[in-house]
C-alpha cells in the first residue's frame, strides 16, 4: 500500500515537472517570429480513434499537409508544440500550440 502511495506521489510530481516544463518552453518561445502570433488548437477525429500509433500517424500527415500549404514543402518548417489526450470514452485528440 505505501509503495502505490509513493508512486501515485511520484507520478503526481513528474506530472507537475513536465507541465511546467511545457510553460517555459512557451513563454520562452511566444511572439519570436515577427508577424506571427502563438496559437493554440484542440484536435479531435471525427473518427473514434483510440490507438496512439494510428493518431500520431493521422497527426503527423496532417503536419506534412499544412507544410506544403503554407511553405509548399513537406519539411517540418511549423513550429509546434503537441500533447496527445484520452477523453472519457477513450477517444484521442490533441492540443496543439
């Protein structure tokens, strides 16, 4: 019992290290390309996706899709931060800066 305990703490801790780790990273980060301004987006498949390596592949051409758009190149030339997240029902979705 004490060891799930600890570990509970322990996670709740790297929990917190990783978050704000993530806030330096953005604060240090925001307003550094002249005429482009930080956003924040939250995205959700219409499908009900629910297996990590199948999101990341679905993400990962929708990174390449959005390059060739605006760069006409498939290089990584966004800059972006992502989480993947479950929601209740299991279902994947991101939240992207």
């Amino acid at each position: 019992m004490k060891e799930s305990v600890n570990h509970q703490e322990h996670l709740k801790k790297s929990q917190n290290r990783a978050r704000n780790s993530l806030r330096r990273i953005i604060n240090a980060n925001h307003g550094q390309y002249p005429g482009c301004s930080t956003k924040f987006l939250t995205l959700t498949f219409r499908e009900h996706i629910t297996e990590v390596e199948q999101a990341n592949y679905e993400f990962k051409k929708f990174v390449m899709r959005l390059n060739y758009k605006f760069f006409d190149s498939g290089n990584s030339n966004l800059r972006y931060l992502a989480v993947p997240e479950f929601t209740k029902i299991g279902r994947i979705h991101y939240h992207v800066v």
